[in-house]
C-alpha cells in the first residue's frame, strides 16, 4: 500500500505539542553533501519532513509539481512568500520531548542547514483554533486521507505529499470584541455546534474555502496547530495533498483573485510566512532521497 511507504507521521493522532522549523541550505557545500546530512539527521518517527524548491535546484532536479509558494495581494492585505529550502513539523507528547528532537535536528543538520525560523505549537481544547472554531472539519475521513494526501505512483515519488505551510497571526482582542452572530458569519459556522450557515455572506471562511466547490474538489488533509508567543498568537496552518493546486485554488480565492471576494478570515488575522513542500517518502525507517539522486 502507498500508505505504508509514508512519512507516519502525516496520519498518525493529533500530538499534544509540536514544532515548526525552517532551514536555509549553506549554499558553498555540494548537494552530496547536503543528502549526507538529511539522510542521516531525521527520524521520520519524530515528525514531518519537507524539502523547498530552492534546495531541489541545488541537485539540478525537478520534483514534478513542487514549486515555490506565490506572493499574493488582495485589497488592503498581503499574502507574503518566504519561502525556505527545508521545513521540519517535530511532535511530541510533552515540550520536553519537543526540545529535545528539535534540539537534536538541527545539531544533526548543521553544518548544511542552518535554522532561520522556529514555532512552537500546542493542541488548543482538543483540536480547535484559538477562536474557539473547530479547525480541519472537512478533512476527508481517516480511510481517504491517503488517497487525498499522497502520490500514488513514480520511482522515489510514491509516497510522497506536497505540503503548504502558512504562520497566521490572529487578533483575538478584535475577534473576541465582536457579536458571536458577526463571529460566526465570519467563519461561516455556528460556534456552538459546528453546523455550517447556509445563509452566511459570500465572504465567510467557510464558502470560500469549500473544497467541494471546486471542479475537481479540493481536497486536503489539514495538519494544523495553534501556537502563542510574544503576546502574539495564531496558527500554524499546514495541509498535504497529493499536488499542491488544491491549496493553490483555495488561497487564490480565499485573496479574493478568483470572483473579488476576498476572505473574512482577513478581517481578524494575516499570515506573516509561506511556503511549499514536497514530504519525501519512507525507505527501511529513514526518508527516501532517491527522487533527488543520480
């Protein structure tokens, strides 16, 4: 099964705690140089995995459908790439355990690898935003998710997914101040029961995101994570597909470039990073380079 040649840690149990890393690739070592290191510095039971266009470039490769992520504007707000060559989600039961794999992979990567950006994450009231919204509702249910998250076939691809990470900073003094009926078409469900609105306006988060309503759907497998840092808070928003183009057509609409709605979610929160990857696949309990080899 195509299931089996994943990364585990794609379909396993939402962690109580987690952490997002990205790497810049020291660009004087060779790309043989930089494999030594991935090979050997990741343990695909400790997390996720992702490798950004910049750093397949550096083997003068293509990784069919990878590509960087897209800066984006709608009116009034930015939709900003940064885009890095290496994306690490670590998890773990406590933040002890967290620190110590994060703590352990970027020692592990460096010299090749250099950490730019980290996040710590945690599981908000059994896996809802810090809104008080339950987040990944239209996630497809466990049996399907393989199909909607990986590639089924191609040597050193089957296996694989394609993820699209994004850091959103909420207002939550803003949100919480308004009516929970203005709350609600926002998001364009009821907080109290999840039920979706059917009467709420074009712009809520719900109608313009709708996987469904795309032709083919856009269906995703939604990993994210609240974290707070700072007097700052918001989410970690990460999804995986076997291509990226679902993502691609939600956020494109989501900016408002599809019919010039743009979406409410802006009204409260912005997203500060972006970036695309591709999550290699699993060979004998170490990541599968060889879509990068030869």
């Amino acid at each position: 099964m195509v299931k089996d040649l994943a990364q585990p840690a794609l379909f396993s149990s939402p962690p109580p705690y987690g952490q997002s890393l990205f790497f810049s690739l020291r660009t004087e070592l060779s790309g043989e140089k930089a494999l030594e290191h991935l090979s050997s510095g990741f343990d695909p039971a400790t997390g996720i995995l992702g490798i950004g266009e910049p750093l397949v470039r550096k083997f003068s490769k293509q990784v069919p459908g990878l590509r960087t992520f897209p800066a984006l504007s709608g009116p009034g707000f930015s939709v900003p790439s940064t885009q890095k060559s290496l994306w690490a989600f670590l998890y773990g039961s406590d933040r002890s355990e967290v620190f110590n794999r994060s703590d352990h992979l970027i020692s592990s990567l460096a010299p090749a690898f250099l950490l730019e950006d980290s996040m710590e994450t945690f599981t908000y009231a059994g896996g809802k935003d810090l809104t008080g919204y339950e987040d990944g509702t239209e996630n497809p249910p466990p049996r399907e998710s393989p199909s909607v998250a990986l590639v089924s076939e191609g040597k050193g691809m089957a296996g694989s997914s394609f993820a699209g990470v994004q850091r959103w900073v909420h207002d939550l003094e803003h949100f919480r101040s308004l009516p929970p009926k203005t709350q609600d078409h926002i998001i364009g469900r009821e907080k109290s029961s999840n039920e979706e609105i059917p009467d709420a306006p074009a712009s809520a988060h719900v109608k313009r995101s709708a996987q469904e309503s795309f032709s083919p759907a856009a269906t995703m497998v939604r990993r994210s994570m609240p974290w707070s840092r700072g007097g700052q808070q918001g989410l970690e928003f990460v999804s995986f597909g076997r291509s990226l183009d679902p993502f691609d057509r939600i956020l494109r609409r989501m900016v408002g470039l599809e019919d010039g709605i743009s979406d409410a979610l802006f009204t409260f929160s912005q997203p500060v990073s972006g970036g695309y990857y591709w999550c290699p696949p699993v060979r004998e309990n170490r990541i599968d380079l060889s879509g990068l080899e030869g």
